[in-house]
C-alpha cells in the first residue's frame, strides 16, 4: 500500500469513526512518515444506535411520529382541504411550532392505479409505494408573473398559510387575516437573540420580508419593496432565508433571481451586499452564486454558509462578504434545499432534495455522514425545504413535494452524533 493510500485510509477512519463517536487507533510510524489507521475492529459500526442488531437506519436516528401534526382537515369547515406545500417550520419551543404552507389541496386518497395506454405502452399510474400528488407543482401560485393553475376552491384554496401546532400536534393557532397578503410564503423564524420575539415572514414572490409582533397580530417592518423586484438597499429579487449574529446583523439570502447576501443591521437599516451572477451549473468562482437558497451563520468563528443551489456548493465567507473557503456537495442529482447549522457540536447540515438525504458537513467541509429515504410515508422524505430542531432535540421539516410537515424524535440510545442539534439556545429562553 502507498503512503498516499495509507493516509487517505487514516483520513476515512477518522473523518468517520470519530464523528460518529467511535474508536479510531492510529500509530506514529516515525517523523518522516505518515500516520496509518489499524483496520477497523470487527464490532465497529456506523449504526446510529452502537451495538444495534439486524436494522438498516433508514430513518437515521430518529422516529417519525406519524400522529404529528394532526390533519388541517380536522379543523371546522375544513373536511374537504388537505396541507398544501410545505415550505417553513419554526420550533419556539416543543409546544409551539409555526408551519408555513402554500394555500390548500383537495383532502381526496390515493388514487386506483390505472393503465394509460394513451401515454404508451406498460404505462401505469398511480406507481405502487411511491408518492402520487407532487404538492408544490399542485399549490399556487403559479409562475411569479403569471396566473395561478387550475381552478381556485377546486384545485386548492388560499387559506390556513401560517398554523401553530403544539407538541401533540393539535393545530392551536390560524392567522388568516394574514392570507390575503401573502404569494408565496417561503420561511419563518424567530432571532435568537430578539427578547422580544419577533416573528420574521420571507414572502419571495412579494420581494419582500414581514416582521410581526410575537402573536402574529401585528406587522411592524418590511424589508424590501413588496412586489418590486430590485437589486440595491431597498429591494430584494426573490429572497429565500434568514441568519443572525448576536447583536443583531441579519443576513438575507437573496436568491431565485438575485446572486447575493444582503446584510442589515439590528434596525433593519442596509449595511452591504456581496455576490456575483455566475454561471450554472459548475461555476467555480468565489463569490458567483446561482441560487442564494441558504444561510447559516457560525458565530465562534464569524463565518457565514451560503448554500449556492444551482453550482451544488457551499460557499464561505466572514460577516464582511470576504470569501473564505468552498465545497461541492456533489454531481445532479444534488439539489441542496436548505442548511443548518448545529451550534453545539458546530456541524453544517444540509438537505438534498434530489438524494433525499440528510447530509453531515463539518465546517470545512468534511463529509461526515447522512442519512434518509424517499417516500411519503412517516419518516421518509420528498422534497425537505425547512427543518428546525427544538430544545428537545426533536427534528421538524416541512415538505414541498409531499406537501407536508413532520417531527421526528429521537430514538431511544442514538448517538449523539447521528443527532442534528438545535441552533444557537436563544437569549429568550
């Protein structure tokens, strides 16, 4: 074996094993050469409970729990109407949880599978175990400059966008009169280090982001210039997610259309923009972007992560938009979502819509471990475009394709590692 395959394997043992806290044993063969790994006992293992026999970890370390959140068919007058895409999820805490959605679809089950003859031969549908209804090509609105699909109150229904679901999954709270301002709601938060707990609303078809009051009864600010499209201090061109600092700095990813990271201060007044048009889908360039989908901020170290969707990379900068380092997260069908950052164990994750998957970075990159499957079955996986994890460790992540929201806890024994962590612990807590 060569030195140069001897310390790609040492690489693979702890990159690995020592992430998934496992033994890893390595020798000093000498100054002048380098470390090499024993090979690995014959009881080591990346299962996400150690010792577990027979299992496949197909829902990595975690449980779906398929009564959460209740059905939205279950609320009154609404027995006809089924979640629409999912496209955010925030965890105040265990015990309420805002789930952002794109109006409703019609509650009807899975279709009789049928030939279709007409499309050609051996041609079926619905496809058996496979999801059947694609919920955000179903959901308004259509095209950003364009009308809505289909017939509104047949197709889908424009209400129930924002619901608070509590930890046994009974939808507590609605906010409809806030349904008749929004397009396409795409994410929601709260500042970890707001004391006031405001709500943040990113709306990208309204080019724009809403702060409300904690209750969601009031709107206090707007960031951007509601359905104006623009690339200076006061318009965004389709954002898509939030980050913050302590003291308060917001950075905006901005987005479908635009290729920067905007910056604000604690006030919402502009501060600066970084970020370059690129060209997809293997640009290389520091600081080209196409496809701002992501942002997540790792406070120790100040460094900033941008999700660059459509060159499949993450991109690294410091608070200031200098770039620091870059990775792939791999050849379509990569289709990275969202990202977030584990601050206790200061671990990247991202969601892979075209894999499916859960994927496992440290913060320079180092592929660590992922885990997931596709499906519409509790605890599988169609298109994962917001996730949010409580102070209880319990997973949360809302769905576009299924058209959905799931929590996921913990398995009983799991490794701490196999775990995705919470953020930063908020100041309000």
């Amino acid at each position: 074996m060569s030195a140069k395959s001897k310390v790609s394997r040492r690489d693979l043992m702890k990159g690995g094993l020592a992430a998934a806290g496992l033994p890893v044993v390595s020798s000093l063969l000498g100054s002048t050469t380098a470390a090499v790994a024993k090979p690995a006992p014959d009881n080591a293992t990346f299962a996400a409970i150690p010792g577990l026999k027979g299992g496949q970890d197909i829902f990595g370390a975690y449980d779906a729990d398929p009564t959460w959140p209740q059905p939205i068919s279950a609320l009154p007058g609404n027995e006809h109407w089924t979640w629409g895409s999912g496209e955010g999820i925030f965890a105040e805490n265990p015990d309420r949880v805002f789930i952002l959605q794109r109006g409703e679809l019609p509650n009807i089950t899975r279709p009789k599978t049928i030939d279709l003859p007409q499309e050609g031969p051996s041609i079926h549908f619905p496809i058996g175990r496979l999801p059947w209804r694609d919920a955000t090509a179903s959901s308004p609105p259509g095209r950003l400059n364009g009308p809505n699909h289909g017939t509104e109150n047949v197709d889908w229904r424009w209400q129930h966008c924002i619901v608070g679901v509590n930890a046994k999954g009974e939808i507590k709270e609605t906010w409809p009169e806030w349904d008749s301002m929004l397009r396409r709601p795409h994410a929601i938060y709260i500042s970890p280090y707001d004391r006031e707990k405001h709500i943040y609303l990113v709306d990208d078809y309204r080019q724009a982001i809403f702060k409300f009051t904690h209750d969601l009864k009031k709107l206090v600010m707007t960031y951007g210039t509601p359905n104006v499209p623009g690339t200076d201090a006061t318009h965004f061109y389709r954002p898509t997610y939030l980050a913050w600092l302590p003291d308060g700095t917001m950075f905006v990813a901005d987005g479908y259309v635009n290729t920067r990271v905007v910056k604000f201060d604690k006030n919402g007044k502009y501060l600066m923009a970084w970020g370059k048009k690129g060209t997809p889908p293997n640009e290389t360039r520091p600081g080209y972007f196409n496809g701002v989908h992501g942002v997540a901020v790792d406070v120790p170290s100040g460094r900033v992560f941008v999700n660059d969707r459509y060159n499949h990379r993450v991109q690294v900068f410091d608070v200031n938009g200098k770039f620091l380092n870059q990775w792939r997260v791999g050849d379509p069908p990569s289709d990275v979502h969202c990202l977030h950052l584990a601050a206790a164990d200061r671990h990247l994750w991202l969601f892979d819509r075209g894999t499916n998957k859960m994927i496992k970075y440290d913060l320079e990159g180092n592929f660590v471990y992922a885990w997931g499957t596709f499906g519409a079955f509790p605890g599988g996986f169609w298109g994962v475009h917001g996730m949010d994890v409580d102070q209880q460790g319990n997973l949360y992540v809302a769905e576009v394709d299924n058209g959905r929201a799931q929590k996921l806890t913990p398995r009983k024994g799991a490794n701490p590692a196999m775990l995705i962590g919470p953020d930063v612990k908020p100041d309000w807590l």
